[in-house]
C-alpha cells in the first residue's frame, strides 16, 4: 500500500510539467501545491486540464516565498522587511503570541487560497517539513480540523539509522498524538530514491515516498538530490484511500 507524492507543485513552471507528467501517467499517486508561489496558477491550470485536482495537497509553507498575509511580515524571525520568508526549520522553539497568531492567519490564508481555486486539499504536509515542528503544529492542528484536513504527513522514519534516540523518540511521540487527536495517517514515511522496494507495495502496512520532480533537458530529475527519476508504474494508492 504505496503512495508516492511529489512535493513542491506551484513553485516553478519546470516542476509543474514534471510533476503534471508524473501524475497524468499514473508514475506517482498525488503532489502538494505551494500556495505563495509564482507557478501556483500554472499549477492549478495543469490540475485542472488534466482532472486531478482530487489528488492535489497543501504544502504549507513558512520559509520560502512571499507570505500571503500581513501580520507574519512584522515577525522578523519569519520574515525580512519585504514580507519574504527567512525561517529556517528548528530555529524557533517558544512563538510569541504575535507570531502564533500570524502563523495561524498565514495557513488559513493558504487554505483559502488553494481551496478557492478548485482543489478540494486531500492531505497536509509543509515545505522544510515545518509541520512536525511541535510548537508549529501544536498552534495549527485546530485549524487543519475545522478545514477538515485530516490527513496528514507524519515525519522521516525509514532509514533512521543515522538518528539519535531522542529523534526517534520524538518522531513515534509525534505520529502517536496525531493519531490520538483523530489525524490518519500512513505508517512509514521516507524519500523515494532511498527508500523504494517493490515489497513496500505488497505490504500490509502503508507508505509514503516523497519525491521532487524537476524537468531537466528531457529527463526528470529529483531536485534535491540532483539524481534520474526512475519510476516505474505501480498499483499505488491515495491519501483518500488511507
């Protein structure tokens, strides 16, 4: 039980057609869209030609890109005097209540934005992964609720073997209160070209395996490790279906 997700849709027009290829031949099981970024309209345009906005995410975002509300531009730990992110993840462990505020503003304002456009938001997860980030996600799991996002990315746990215990600790604490404050999610999550093996489809547990397609001359690349996408058809499954 596989879903495989390309990250980053909306954040240029190179990722749009590599991520719009990916999904319309059925190479991967669904992508999340950055709401404040330039290639956002050209993404939902692709989306909605295609007929896959049901299988369209938010990745909500709080380092990158211009913020799409006001009060988090006066919160200079998140952004600089043009209203662009500078949060850097694990940076900011106690928010102030003038950030908790505009942190909440920012996401609803992301919601609606993407909402607005035609996608229905089939699962969370965030840019930097800023969602695992307790103080971050302990401010924002009502909302996610209320919008009724229910489905949620949990945090890297294949491959741990590089991970200290407390980080480990962390990461089962964390999948654990999602769950009991009624979140569903699958039950590994890990990078697709680290961690893909054909028994992930066979078993009974669920996967994720977060990929970031780019086009690159006539290739598909992953633009984080700078490395060939070599997908291969699979029976995968949807965070609708989890």
């Amino acid at each position: 039980m596989l879903i495989i997700n390309a990250d980053d849709f909306g954040i240029s027009t190179a990722v749009n057609e590599a991520i719009d290829f990916c999904i319309t031949n059925s190479l991967i099981s669904s992508t999340t869209l950055l709401a404040n970024m330039p290639a956002f309209d050209e993404a939902v345009a692709l989306a909605t030609k295609n007929s896959y906005l049901s299988k369209i995410g938010i990745h909500f975002n709080l380092v990158e890109g211009y913020s799409l509300t006001n009060e988090i531009k006066k919160c200079i730990r998140f952004c600089d005097i043009s209203g662009q992110f500078i949060y850097k993840r694990n940076t900011v462990y106690f928010l102030k209540f003038s950030e908790i505020s505009a942190i909440r503003k920012e996401l609803k304002a992301q919601i609606k934005k993407i909402r607005k456009s035609g996608v229905l938001i089939s699962h969370l997860d965030s840019h930097r992964h800023v969602h695992t980030e307790l103080p971050i996600f302990l401010i924002i799991f009502d909302i996610l609720k209320k919008n009724n996002i229910l489905k949620i990315r949990i945090p890297l746990n294949l491959s741990q073997s590089n991970s200290s215990r407390l980080k480990i600790a962390y990461k089962k604490f964390y999948i654990r209160m999602l769950h009991i404050l009624g979140f569903t999610t699958v039950d590994y999550f890990g990078y697709y070209i680290n961690n893909y093996r054909d028994k992930y489809i066979n078993s009974e547990r669920k996967f994720e395996l977060m990929c970031h397609p780019v086009k690159s001359k006539d290739k598909i690349i992953d633009s984080v490790f700078g490395v060939d996408l070599n997908f291969t058809k699979k029976n995968l499954i949807l965070y609708n279906d989890i």
